[in-house]
C-alpha cells in the first residue's frame, strides 16, 4: 500500500525546463549585434546632418558673398537677392559649375522710371578661378527672366501724387489726374499704348491726351483742327444765352469767318437782341462755336480773353505745353541697360494688373574681370 503522505516523483508537462547554454549564447549575440546597428544608424544620420548642415552653410556664405559682388560690379543702390539651386552645393563648387542661379534686384534705375523687381534664373553656371576658395568671376551662358514697372512707382514718381496710371488692356495704360498749369488745376486725360522697342527698349505711345479747363474748355496738344484749346459743349450752350459775350465774340472778324456767319446777320445782331438770339439759337452756331481754337483767338484778339472767362497766364503756359513735352512727361519707355559681353534682350512686354511687365533672356553673359 501507498504511504497517504506519498508524493510522486514524476515531473509536471508544465514545468519550465532550463534553457542550454548555447541558446543563452545565441540570444546575447543578436542582442548585441541590433545594438551595434543601431549605434551604426544614428552615426551615419549625425554624420549627414552634419555635412547637410555644413553644405547648407557654405550655400549661404556663397549667396551672401555673391549678392555682394553683383552689388559692387552693377553699381546697385542694394544687394540683391541671390538664391543658389541644387543639392549638394559643395561638389558643384569643387567641380566649378552650378546647376542654377536666382538673382533678385529690387529698385533698378530705367531711366524716368524704377523698375521695382528684376528676377533672373541662369543655368549651368560655369565658375572661374583656380578653386573653390578663389572664384574670381561666372560666366552665364542662358538666362531667362523678368522685370516689372510697377503702377505704385509710377503714380510716386511721374505722378507726383496728382496722376494716376492703371492697366486698360494687355497693352494700354490710362491716364487720370490732374496737371497743374500756371497756377491752375487741369484735369488729364491719356492713353498710353506700350510695346516692345527692338530687343532692348519699351516704347511708349501717348494718345487721346485732353486737358479740362473746368467745364469751360478742353485743351488738346496738336496742330489738327480738332486739337488745341475748343469751348466745352455746356460753356459754347452758356455762350447763346449770355448776350454780352456773344456780341464780344461776334465783333471779331476772324471769329465770325470762322463760324460761317453772314456779315448781314452779324451786323443785325449786334443791333437787335430778338436777331442776336435767333442767330445763337441755331444748333450749328453751338458746334462751330466749340471748333474755335481759342488760342488762335487769344494770340490775335487777347481782349476776348476775359469775356469768356480764361486766364491770359493759362492760354500762355498752354501754348507752350505742346504734344512732344506732354508726352515726355507721361512717357513710361526704357533701354535694358547694356551688359559688358554677350546679349541681353527682350522677348515680351504686357500690362498686368500692378504695372508693366517684360519678360528678359540673356546669353553669353558674363560676371567679374
């Protein structure tokens, strides 16, 4: 019989048995070894922020040293903007070619006008020098870029806060302000029509410019018949109902030719108001009224001045103010300045919404000695 304090000496299917030693082994290895790895890993990605860091270093003092150099080379007011392209930038150094460059000059002086940005982007830039350290100059051999007149520097510059120039279609520009002239504030109107002058210029072509003297006459520079100095319809109407004007106006010989009135009738009209009335009355006395040149009346009859109402200093000042001189005032045209080797040249000019923009490509172009 079995002893009831028996225990069996058989082992349990669930009891844990001791791992051999070579298993021990071969775990402490893989362990060891995924910690040399990732040792490995973190090495190389320290090691590549490094360099990426020291390469995006050296991108900015190239930059920096760059936009300093075109300052002094292109005599600007202020550095430019230089952004240099692709990565790595350090075996494009020491292999002394870039694959592209943006330059960025704010402010460029156009003649009247100041361009306010001109960006470029050149391509396979080739370095000159005897290495890295000594890059004395670039040679550019495409370029493609544009420039912008802006309406802001325009209205600041040649409007002097009077004038106003706004985008009227892909080539015209409009016009609207006032123009002081001997002391008196003349409303302006003009059209500018913009193109391309060669290779390297923008010209400008000014047209429909008038000049309101108030509502009592309208000033066109020219030399046509319908251009000079005309009455406004409402003050030629006012004309037919001021009797004393009339009969000043009718008591000049030159004038009454040219209105086409019959010595008869001037001479009964100057009599009678009933007969001055019915002569004014006419619908073509008013429109050959506003086709007289109320300069021509002024260098021939300058007593007729104050009777209609015009300043004899303003009639002078506007003889003087002929189309040419207007126009230079308005005139928004430019030359690309001259680069000292290869080709700068326009390919494209249009108006857009805030100014004047040409599109520029280059070739052959070099910087430094």
């Amino acid at each position: 019989m079995r002893s009831p304090h028996h225990i069996p000496t058989h082992s349990s299917p669930f009891e844990a048995h001791p791992a051999p030693p070579t298993t021990h082994r071969r775990t402490r290895r893989r362990r060891r070894r995924g910690r040399l790895a990732l040792k490995a890993v973190a090495s190389l990605a320290v090691l590549a922020a490094f360099l990426t860091l020291a390469d995006r270093w050296a991108v900015l003092y190239a930059e920096r040293k760059a936009a300093d150099t075109l300052k002094d080379r292109l005599r600007l007011t202020a550095a430019p903007e230089v952004e240099i392209g692709g990565f790595p930038f350090l075996p494009q150094l020491v292999g002394r070619r870039l694959d592209s460059v943006k330059v960025t000059v704010p402010d460029v002086a156009a003649d009247r006008v100041t361009l306010a940005a001109v960006s470029a982007t050149a391509q396979d830039i080739r370095l000159d020098g005897d290495g890295p350290a000594s890059v004395r100059g670039a040679r550019v051999p495409e370029l493609h870029g544009d420039a912008l007149l802006s309406f802001a520097d325009m209205n600041r510059e040649l409007g002097a806060s009077q004038v106003t120039f706004r985008g009227a279609g892909r080539d015209r520009v409009a016009v609207r302000g006032t123009l002081p002239v001997a002391g008196h504030d003349l409303r302006l109107r003009a059209d500018v029509r913009v193109a391309r002058d060669g290779e390297r210029g923008v010209d400008t072509r000014i047209g429909g410019m008038r000049l309101d003297i108030g509502d009592l006459a309208t000033y066109r520079p020219g030399s046509r018949p319908s251009e000079g100095l005309h009455l406004s319809r409402a003050s030629a109407d006012a004309l037919t109902r001021e009797t004393r004007r009339a009969r000043a106006v009718l008591a000049v010989p030159s004038v009454v030719r040219a209105l086409g009135v019959p010595d008869s009738s001037v001479r009964e009209a100057q009599r009678s108001d009933a007969a001055l009335s019915r002569l004014t009355g006419r619908p073509e006395f008013v429109r050959q009224a506003m086709r007289l040149n109320l300069l021509d009346l002024a260098l021939a009859h300058p007593e007729l001045l104050d009777r209609l109402g015009l300043d004899p200093a303003l009639l002078e000042a506007l003889s003087h103010l002929t189309r040419p001189v207007l126009a230079d005032r308005l005139s928004l045209g430019f030359q690309l300045p001259e680069p000292p080797s290869g080709e700068l040249r326009l390919r494209d000019v249009r108006v857009v919404k805030d100014g004047i923009r040409v599109r520029v490509e280059g070739s052959g172009l070099a910087v430094g000695p």
